[in-house]
C-alpha cells in the first residue's frame, strides 16, 4: 500500500484516453472567442491594439500599431482620425491617447515589425494626441468593463460611450 503521493505507482493511459485528455485540456484553455474582436462591430468609435514590452517599444518606434493577419476584418474597421489605444498584456497597462493617422489595413508598412521576427500585417499608422502616465487594469476597466468576455480577455472595439 502506499504511504504517500510519491510512492504511488504511476497511472497508464491508453492512446485513446491520453488523446481525449489532451483535447480536453485544448478546449478547457480556449474559452471564449478566437479573435478578441466582434465581427458586428462596424460602428466602433476607437479601438485597442494588444502588444508585449517588446513591440510596445517597436509601436511607438516606428508609429505603426499591427495584429496578426486574422484581425485584418477588426483593424479594416479602424478609420483615421479614430482614438486607439495600445494595451501591454506583459504588464497589463494600457497606453494612449492616440489618433489613427491612416485606416486600417494589410501590409501598410511590410518592414514595421520584420526585426521582432514575427508577422503583424493587420496595420495602422498612429499620432500620438496624450502622452499620458499608463494605466493599469483596475484603472481603465470600469470604462470597458462590458467588454470583457472572460477574466483578463477583451474585446478591442471601443463604443463612443467608452472613447468619450
């Protein structure tokens, strides 16, 4: 008999059960949507685009805000002059105030993001409008907080309540 965790034997799967383990994990780790955009959000009045501390530095290096290729439907629906806002998933804080200083679209610049080593052809170029102090989460989550479909995961679409 056992006496403890470490002396139990281990436990065998067969093939099938592993397989159906593993699925299970996969559907348990990717609740909700695909992409954090609503595809019947044509009438947003801002947007947020996600990054890390790395292409954080890049956006603002090179005035290029991108998302990889399955949000080009989300970003197409970005327009200049809109309010955009950057959020860095590393530290949860968001950035702005920024203007879209061209519509959204494909491939706008094809070099912005080619020293990351990674794709974001889903574009937009930006101005900087406030150069404010980034807020954290709890700070600017009353303001979008009918966004959030899961903890920590929202939609980037912005209402005109929400941009206002």
């Amino acid at each position: 008999v056992p006496r403890n965790k470490i002396d139990t034997p281990p436990t065998h799967h067969t093939n099938r059960q592993a397989s159906s383990l593993a699925a299970g994990a996969r559907t348990m780790r990717f609740q909700g949507p695909r992409c954090s955009f609503r595809e019947d959000a044509t009438d947003m009045a801002g947007a947020i685009f996600m990054s890390n501390s790395e292409t954080r530095d890049h956006c603002f290096n090179t005035g290029v805000f991108g998302l990889p290729p399955e949000y080009g439907p989300f970003v197409a629906n970005v327009k200049q002059g809109m309010p955009l806002f950057l959020f860095d998933y590393t530290f949860r804080k968001l950035y702005g105030v920024f203007e879209a200083a061209s519509d959204g679209g494909m491939d706008i610049s094809r070099t912005a993001f080619r020293s990351t080593g990674r794709t974001y052809p889903a574009q937009v170029c930006f101005n900087i409008v406030w150069k404010c102090r980034p807020l954290t989460e709890d700070e600017f989550f009353p303001a979008i907080e009918e966004n959030y479909y899961i903890s920590k995961k929202f939609y980037f679409d912005l209402s005109y309540q929400q941009v206002c």
